[in-house]
C-alpha cells in the first residue's frame, strides 16, 4: 500500500530533527559563551555550564524521539485503514490507478525507514553525550595526576571503553534493522539489554587489571562484557535467526 506522494513524512522528519539538532547546538554554544566564568577544568565549562548544556542534549534527544514517534503513527494512521492481508493488492491497485502520485516506496517501508533514523539519530546523540561525559572524566584525572599522583590505571579506566564505544553501536544498529526487517519487536529488547550492560561495564566497574607500560595490556570488565556480546552473543543471534525463521 502507498502513501500519495504530497507527503513526504520521512523526508520533512529528518529536516525538522536536523533543525532540532542545530538548535540545540547553538543554545548550547550560547550558554557557554554567557554563563562560562572560567571555573572549568583546562577551558572545559564550569559544571553549572555543563549540566545545562547536558540538559539542552537531553531535551533535544527526547524531542528528536518524540517527532518521530509522532510520524511513525502517523504512517500507522494512514496505512492502517486496509487490512494488512489486503495491503499487497491494494498497492497494486494504486500503482495501476495513480501512478506518479504515489510514493515511491511502500507505506510500510516508509514505516521501516523512520523507526531506523530513529534509532540513528536518537543512538548518536545518547552516544555523543556518553563520549562527551567520559572525556570530561578523563580531563579530570589527568589534570589530578599532576595533582596529587593518581595512578594511571584509574586514567587507563577512564579511556578503555572508547575502542569498544562506536563497534557496540554498531552491533546495536545491526540488531535493530534486522529487527525492523524481520518485524521482530525482542530483537529491539535485546538491543536495549546489550546497552544497559555496556553501559554498565563503561560507567560503573573499575578496570579489573591494568599494566599500562608493561608486556601485557591490562584487562577490564568493559573489554570483557563488549567482546562477550561479539562473540557469544552474536553466536546465540545467528543461531536463533536460523531456527526462528526458514532459510535466513
């Protein structure tokens, strides 16, 4: 089934979450510029400066959610007045009937797009925020290194995740197409478990064993629970796509 082509749901989306985005950036900007009073740590903002640029990040991602939510229903509302059995030969009636004044992907498509960019856009902006928290934690204990002589396994803590932070992402994003395309709401499930346990592993344990000038690198329970996901985990998807669906 299609959607007339005066719509443009997916496309005028994006253009208002961009917007939503840009906005976001300079109230952040100018909070900075006004309220900055040279507290920070080596030129980062103050943490009155910070907490309100992260509640900017915050509102604007719940926002980004909301308007796509709000299209995701719409597109709902709109292909939702045939049945889904009759979906098929109504858009073949269509095509035959209206031709050019049609989209050109099928409603349900449409559908599948706007749930992936929401995925996109609303996953960057949670992990642009999360990078953006820990390098400020790393500034600050660098900077109490100098201090007062903190070891550099609490730095080498502070750091690790990164190189697992944007390979987790993806996985995440591969769980969530695959999801939309298979129209499998657990794998979305899963998807949010296998973050809150990253998540867990990034913020909260301390490294487990780090010999950061020796022969072997420390090992952490960030790398642990990251290459237990890519590993076991992808291992127990695949297997459960093979016996879930015929052929895949």
């Amino acid at each position: 089934m299609y959607l007339s082509s005066k719509k443009h749901i997916l496309s005028n989306t994006l253009i208002l979450a961009t917007v939503i985005q840009f906005v976001s950036v300079i109230l952040q900007f100018v909070i900075a510029s006004i309220l900055q009073d040279g507290s920070g740590i080596n030129g980062m903002p103050s943490d009155s400066v910070w907490s309100l640029q992260h509640t900017v990040t915050a509102f604007s991602t719940i926002l980004i959610l909301v308007v796509f939510v709000f299209a995701i229903k719409k597109v709902k509302g709109y292909i939702g007045v045939v049945d889904k059995e009759d979906r098929a030969m109504m858009g073949r009636l269509q095509e035959d009937s209206f031709g050019e004044d049609l989209s050109a992907l099928p409603g349900e498509m449409i559908q599948k797009l706007l749930f992936v960019w929401e995925v996109i856009l609303v996953g960057v902006g949670f992990m642009q925020t999360l990078v953006l928290v820990m390098y400020r934690k790393l500034i600050v204990d660098l900077t109490a290194i100098d201090e007062s002589g903190m070891s550099m396994t609490k730095v080498y803590g502070s750091i690790d995740g990164f190189k697992n932070l944007t390979m987790v992402f993806t996985l995440l994003l591969g769980i969530v197409i695959t999801s939309v395309v298979l129209e499998n709401r657990q794998f979305t499930v899963l998807s949010i478990v296998i973050a809150v346990l990253f998540l867990v592993a990034f913020c909260i344990f301390d490294v487990k064993k780090a010999d950061l000038f020796g022969v072997r690198p420390g090992t952490d329970w960030n790398s642990v629970v990251f290459y237990l996901i890519s590993t076991v985990g992808m291992i127990i998807f695949s297997l459960y796509l093979r016996i879930r669906y015929r052929g895949v």
